[in-house]
C-alpha cells in the first residue's frame, strides 16, 4: 500500500511550525534572540550622573590584571581572557558550564568624556569605571530671575546731533 505524503512548497512553513521554531530559539538558544546577552560578554550598567559616565561590568571570577579598558573616540572596549587550570581531565566531567577563554565588551560613550582622569576600581567581581564628562559635555546652568519679562529694544545706532553748520558736523 501505498502512503500518500502532502506536498509542500520549500520555504513556507505553517504557523504550528513558526511558533514551534519561535519557543525553541527562545528557551533553548537565547542568544540568537537576544544577541547582548551572549555568555562572552560581561553584563553592563552605564549612566551618567552631573559630573561623570559610569560603568559597571560584571565579572565574576576573572582577576583585575586580566582586564583591559580602552577608549577610542566615543567607543568603550572592556575586554580579557580567563581560563582556570583545574587537575580534572576532560572525559570526567558530568557537566561543564564553566566558561574560559576571552571576552569583550563595546559600548558607545553618549557624551564627551575625559578619559585621562578616569578611574576604574575591581572589587568582588565588579569593575567600576568613572570617566569624568568633559567641560563642553557638563549642564550649564542658567539662574532665573523673577520678575516681569522687558522687551528689549530693537538696538540703533545713535543718530548724529545736528549743529547749524550742515549734517555732517563743523569744518575745519
């Protein structure tokens, strides 16, 4: 006996199969949906208060030395390598979840910033980058006055006094 099979057209999928596709990125392969939260790259905080832009980058585990902070332009790069030498040979594993090897980060800076008096602190698996806002990128501030709001006067240029002996003024 024969089985009889349904023809479908390469490239069309039903809507059972875009859902089925839809649940399976989004609960067994997160990072294709949402790309910032790969496993390379260290979760990050940034905002600014008045006077700076601060980073914070989590990084559990990974030594302050094996840390690299650059900033080209307007773009922040925090980026390093960490690998732990354990005596545990590679077929005894039960699971390995452990992540080694390098990681980066870039993220734009949205302001002027100065990096030479920036200061990056490490403590407890956490970088603290504060980089100062550069003059021109600072709030200014106006002060308000209260009162009643003058109209200014168109400005003119004084008219010439008119002494008796012509518009243009004595002779010599």
């Amino acid at each position: 006996m024969a089985n009889l099979v349904r023809w479908e057209p390469m490239g069309l999928t039903s809507l059972r199969q875009a859902m089925d596709s839809l649940f399976e990125d989004a609960m067994v392969r997160p990072s294709r949906i949402w790309p910032s939260l790969k496993l390379d790259e260290p979760a990050v905080d940034m905002y600014q208060t008045e006077k700076d832009v601060v980073v914070r980058a989590s990084m559990p585990g990974i030594k302050a030395d094996d840390v690299d902070i650059s900033v080209t332009g307007d773009m922040l790069t925090i980026s390093g390598e960490t690998c732990k030498e354990q005596e545990v040979k590679e077929d005894a594993y039960l699971r390995r979840e452990m992540r080694c090897g390098t990681f980066s980060r870039s993220l734009q800076v949205p302001v002027a910033v100065n990096v030479d008096k920036a200061e990056a602190v490490f403590e407890n698996g956490v970088l603290t980058l504060t980089m100062p806002k550069s003059e021109e990128a600072k709030a200014k501030r106006l002060s308000v006055k209260s009162g009643e709001a003058k109209p200014k006067a168109a400005s003119k240029k004084p008219a010439a006094k008119k002494t008796g002996k012509g518009a243009s003024g004595p002779k010599a």
